[in-house]
C-alpha cells in the first residue's frame, strides 16, 4: 500500500509545472528541417512494356537467361517481356528464391515466379490434392524451385487468371503496382 501512495504521489508531483519551463513546452522544433531531401522514395515497378523499348534478345535483359524457357513452357511470345520482368521483380532471376517470412498467412513463395505454395500446391477445400498437382504439373510444392516446372506453373496461373480474371498476370499484382493496367 505504501508503494501504491508514494507511486500516485511521485505521479501527482510531475503534473506540476516546474519554474524552468517556458510557455512553448512543445517537443516539436521551431524551425523543423526538411527531409525531403534525404528520402529515398520507394520506386514501384516501372512499366517496361509501354515505357520502354528492349530487344527479348539482349543477353543484358533482366533474366533473359530464361527466355528460351519461358517459350518451351508455353509463356507467348507476346507476353515475354512481361513475364521476364516479373520473374525478376519476384525472385531476381533465382530459381531457388524462397519467401519463407513475409506472407501475414505464413505461405511461402517459390522459384523464379515465387508461386505461392497455400494458394495453388497445398490441399485445399476446392483442391484435395493442390491445384498444380490437380493439373498435372508438380507432385508436391517443393517441385517448383525446379525452373521449369515453375515457369509451367507461371503459364497455369496465368491462364486461370485470364479466364477469371480477364488478365493473365493478376496473381502478380501488388499495392502499387498492376501488371495488368
């Protein structure tokens, strides 16, 4: 009890104003300095396909290295560039990028196209066994760090998504960025 009084106390003394304040007891600066200048501003996505014009067969290209798979896979031709640029958005070319940490739900992403594995490999209520594995295209969800059945599941997701969604790359949007616009 004797803790309690001399907390409350202690607690009553600190509401009195001291003499050494002045009237302006703000925490705020007077003359608060720009940081403007020092920001580095967050640079979503640029629009490589209208915004810039690039050859498909410049070893350059951000992940060109996979081009010829994309097309073995059956990502077309027109939709290459696309993709190369979501491939390296996502898992910067490596086919064995896992997001183990940043999904609230706990999922991951896997591979180049960082497909995530509780939306379209684990079991599911419309999908018992996964919906790449109900398709034909992995046996389990660690399959897709190998490219190519990652890039097949690249083309799967994007097929679904054009027939749901009227645009092939949906699975891919995130908040400021749409690769569908």
């Amino acid at each position: 009890m004797k803790q309690y009084l001399a907390g409350v106390i202690f607690g009553l003394i600190a509401l009195i104003p001291h003499p050494s304040f002045k009237e302006d007891t703000s925490i705020f600066p007077k003359n608060p300095i720009s940081v403007k200048p020092y920001l580095i501003e967050p640079n979503f996505a640029p629009n490589l396909i209208t915004t810039t014009t690039i050859s498909l067969d410049d070893p350059s290209l951000p992940c060109g290295q996979w081009r010829s798979e994309m097309l073995e896979a059956g990502i077309k031709e027109d939709e290459i560039e696309r993709a190369l640029f979501i491939v390296h958005r996502e898992s910067r070319c490596n086919p064995q990028a896992w997001n183990r940490t940043l999904n609230a739900d706990g999922s991951t992403d896997m591979g180049l196209a960082q497909i995530n594995d509780r939306s379209w490999c684990k079991p599911s209520r419309y999908w018992p066994n996964g919906y790449l594995q109900a398709k034909g295209i992995l046996n389990r969800c660690r399959d897709l760090f190998d490219p190519m059945i990652n890039l097949r599941a690249m083309v799967e997701l994007m097929r679904y998504s054009e027939g749901s969604q009227g645009c092939a790359f949906a699975p891919w949007r995130t908040k400021g960025w749409n690769p569908c616009s």
